[in-house]
C-alpha cells in the first residue's frame, strides 16, 4: 500500500538496482518515491551506489496504463 505520497505533476519515480550492464533481469526495485532527489537520497542512505551495481530511477506517469520496464 503506498502512503503518504503527495505529487504535484502526476509523475512518480521507481527506483531500482540492477547490475552494472543493467540488463532488464537484474532489476530489482526498491520503492517508489514523489520527486528524482527524494529517490536519489534514499539511495545513497541506503548504499545501493557501489562497483557492482547501478542505481535507475525510472519516472512514471500515473493514471496510465503502460508496461513498466
């Protein structure tokens, strides 16, 4: 259940790890936030930057329907 989510622009942001050629089958997501920074942050708290993985946060349109990749 996402709370206390609040978007102004209709726009939230997945945030994903996934290996250094960021190959489709190695992302693994870790939340989903209202703004680019409040993802990149929790990022960097929760050390997901290192040499074998990368970080990808992926904006996503709200209300409608797409595949998500």
């Amino acid at each position: 259940m996402i709370k206390n989510i609040k978007t102004t622009n209709g726009i939230l942001y997945l945030l994903y790890q996934t290996d250094i050629w960021k190959s489709k089958s190695s992302y693994v997501c870790f939340g989903v936030f209202d703004s680019f920074e409040h993802a990149n942050e929790q990022a960097k708290k929760n050390d997901l930057y290192n040499h074998n993985s990368e970080v990808v946060i992926k904006p996503l349109k709200i209300n409608q329907l797409a595949e998500v990749l």
